[in-house]
C-alpha cells in the first residue's frame, strides 16, 4: 500500500447557524468533537479524517469562488508543498501564514476547478497526530 502525502484530511463546511450546526454534528450524527476554536469546531469522521463546521455571515447561495467549502490537507510541511507546488507552477491565492485565532501555519490555492485548497499544520497541541 502506498503511504498518502498528507497526515489527515479536513473539510470545512460554513454555516450562518453554528450552534444549530454543532447539535446536528454532535448530537444527531454523533460525532467527536476533536478541537473547538469558538468559531470552528472540528469533529472526527474517520481516523484521519475531520470534518470542520465554521460560523461564517452573509454567505452567498451562488456556487463558485464564494465558496462555502474548503478541502484542507494537513501536513507539519506546509512550506514544503508550498515550494514544490509553485515550481510545478500552481499559483497561490495565500502563500504560507500564521493564523494566531486558529493556532494554525496555512496557505490557500485553487484546484482546476476552483475549489479552495488549503494545506495546513495545526499548531494545537490538543490536534491528534498521526
């Protein structure tokens, strides 16, 4: 079996309503909520796999660069994607940032189809490594 390029997975859903999301995640579906940032909570899915829910007003019903998902790979080598893929010639909407609300080191790019990719190291002691 080949090892995956990333430690886990992570996509973040937006929500106008994050309380009423939080019952539905926790609650309804069941699943553990692994690191709650106050306006994110990120719960367990799979083993590496997460699922963010994130408060976010006045979003948009309209598709596209909008975009009301963010796939997120997590990696502790965000630089290091960060220059491979720009010698592969990928342009970054965010090159690699500290992001101090989130306790999080990122950077964002878009995928041939817009979708918004985000590679990240959390910074979180509290975040499970693999």
């Amino acid at each position: 079996m080949t090892t995956p390029p990333f430690d886990s997975q992570v996509t973040f859903l937006y929500t106008p309503d994050l309380e009423r999301a939080r019952r539905f995640y926790e609650d309804t579906l069941g699943l553990p909520l692994i690191l709650d940032q106050g306006s994110c909570c990120i719960y367990a899915a799979a083993p590496t796999a997460y699922l963010g829910v994130c408060q976010r007003d006045g979003l948009s019903d309209q598709p596209g660069r909008d975009s009301k998902v963010i796939v997120t790979l997590v990696t502790d080598n965000v630089d290091g994607w960060y220059d491979r893929l720009q010698r592969e010639g990928v342009a970054f909407e965010k090159p690699p940032t500290l992001n101090a609300t989130y306790h999080i080191y990122h950077c964002f790019l878009r995928d041939p189809n817009g979708y918004l990719i985000e590679i990240q190291r959390f910074l979180d002691p509290k975040w499970p490594r693999r």
